[in-house]
C-alpha cells in the first residue's frame, strides 16, 4: 500500500491529508490535520510575508513532518496558493520551507487553483449546474460550471484575511467602513462579465469561511455530527439571517457564536461578503457545501497521472 501525503498551504490555515492508494489507484483518506498558521496576516498592499506567520507556518509543517516521516512507500505533494504566490518574497519563503522542513512546494497559479477546486467538487458532488465559489484568506476562486465541466473560472486576489484587514472589519464594524467594503466588492464582481450567465444556479461552497457557515447554521438547528457539512444546503434568506447576525456583534461577541472558530471570529465578516453580494447579484436561491476541494483535486489529477 503506498501512501500520500497532500500539505495544502493557505493563506489562512496550513492542512494535510494522509492517504492511502490502492493497487486498483483508488483512494482513501486515513487522517487529516489543520493548524491556523494565517501565513497571509499583515501582508498589506506590499504583499510581504511577515516575520511571525513565517514563523507560525513553518512551525506547523515541521507538526505536520512528524506525523508522515516515518511512513512506507511515501510520496508527499506539497502546495501552496495565494499569500505565498502574491508575496513579493516567495521565493525566500520557499527556500527556507525546503531547507527547514524538507518541502518543496508547487506555487498553484489562481486558475490552476480554481480548476483543482473545480475537479475536487465534481468527484464528490457531481454537479450539473452551478457555480463553485472557494473564499480563501486571500483570495477568492469562482467556476461556472455547466452541464458538469467548467465553462469559465477566476481567481480574485482578496479573501477573508486582506479584506478584513483593509476594510476594518475584524471587530465591532463601521458603517462607512462596510459601505467602503461593499462598493468595492461590487465593482471587481461586476466586472467579470461571464457572471451574468449564471443568474440563479445554485452556490457550492469551500473554504474555511463558508465552512464555518455551515457549522453554525447546524448548531443553531441543534443538528447532529456538525461536522459533517457535505451537501448540506442552506436557503439564502438563511445565509443573509446568519450574515446580519453576525454583523450586529463585536469580534469578542462573536468569538462566542457556537459552531464558529474562535480564531475565524476577527475575518468571518470578511469571508462571508463576497457570497453575500454574489448571492444577491445573480438572484440564487440556495447554497451547497462541499468538503472536497483542491486537494481532491490533486489526488484525482495524480491517480490519472495528469499532476506530477
């Protein structure tokens, strides 16, 4: 039994998955493991990985080392996405993640991101229709897909982490401050044309953001295994409830809110917007959660041997 490993580095979070691949090149996940690294904090608009959450990230990975090292027939697939591919010093960030910890990563571009994204959901979900919004800590990957294969994608540079930092909405929020948030949320969204086409598809949802939707939503319905969000559906007018809910308090009131992260309190606001606003531009009614996402991705391509 081989086995693989896949390090997902986020803007937000650091996470692993260890998986088993069969002879038949199927697969299973044995185990998976997160760290809230948020490598993206503090970047700003120089886009400069800052001393701490270098710190902070390399830390976890060294965690994560440990638990996979000593594994037979390992073979480990190390990617990161958007802090580390906008910040204008990757490349030392890189090299100290290789000479450190022994991980060589694979910088995904915002469109390979998005396709990954895109190849994790139709393993799990199959879908016909929709359109696929990942909101990470820094950026924001949006697929229409269509008759089941993806007819457009984008990968925007802003996500929970940058827009909660540049809008201030980590604690008790200003009106001119959301205001600002809004407007300019709406003009980058208005201006991907292909949106227009898909007026009233349903949302599927990744992310940590959207994640932490679902989690609170079942908390607050007193569902059982809250953890288990995949396929789970939500109604708009329930997501826009848990919005405004989450908009009347403070970051420390929020820290409170059963079923959120304590850690995700100062940049749900931020992560939660950008649905928000595409749920009311294109008149949708309902969205999807899915659990699978760019890492599936990256096994499915690597069973088929199109990732490398």
């Amino acid at each position: 039994m081989d086995n693989l490993v896949i390090v997902d580095l986020g803007s937000n979070s650091v996470r692993m998955t260890i998986n088993e691949i069969r002879p038949d090149r199927t697969f299973r996940e044995v185990s998976r493991f997160k760290e809230d690294s948020r490598l993206s904090e503090g970047m700003g608009s120089e886009k400069v990985l800052q001393e701490p959450a270098i710190k902070r990230t390399l830390s976890a990975l060294q965690h994560f080392k440990e638990r996979y090292e000593d594994l037979p027939n390992l073979t480990v697939k190390a990617i990161t996405t958007a802090a580390v591919r906008q910040a204008i010093n990757k490349e030392d960030f890189l090299r100290r993640a290789a000479n450190e910890v022994g991980l060589h990563f694979d910088v995904l571009s915002g469109d390979d991101e998005a396709f990954y994204d895109y190849l994790g959901v139709m393993n799990r979900l199959r879908v016909e229709d929709g359109l696929m919004l990942d909101i990470g800590g820094a950026s924001l990957e949006i697929v229409d897909i269509r008759s089941g294969k993806e007819a457009n994608l984008i990968s925007i540079p802003f996500g929970a982490v940058n827009l909660s930092e540049q809008f201030k909405l980590a604690d008790r929020i200003d009106a001119a401050d959301f205001f600002e948030a809004t407007i300019f949320l709406r003009q980058r969204l208005k201006d991907i044309w292909w949106l227009n086409e898909a007026k009233n598809k349903p949302f599927i949802l990744l992310g940590g953001a959207n994640r932490s939707l679902a989690r609170m939503s079942r908390r607050q319905q007193q569902v059982l295994h809250v953890e288990q969000i995949h396929g789970y559906q939500l109604a708009t007018q329930e997501v826009f409830r848990l919005f405004s809910m989450l908009l009347s308090k403070n970051g420390a009131e929020r820290r409170q809110i059963s079923g959120l992260e304590p850690d995700r309190a100062d940049i749900i606001v931020g992560g939660i917007m950008p649905l928000v606003l595409l749920l009311q531009m294109l008149d949708s009614d309902r969205v999807i959660f899915s659990e699978s996402g760019v890492r599936e991705g990256i096994i499915n391509a690597y069973l088929n041997q199109d990732y490398e």
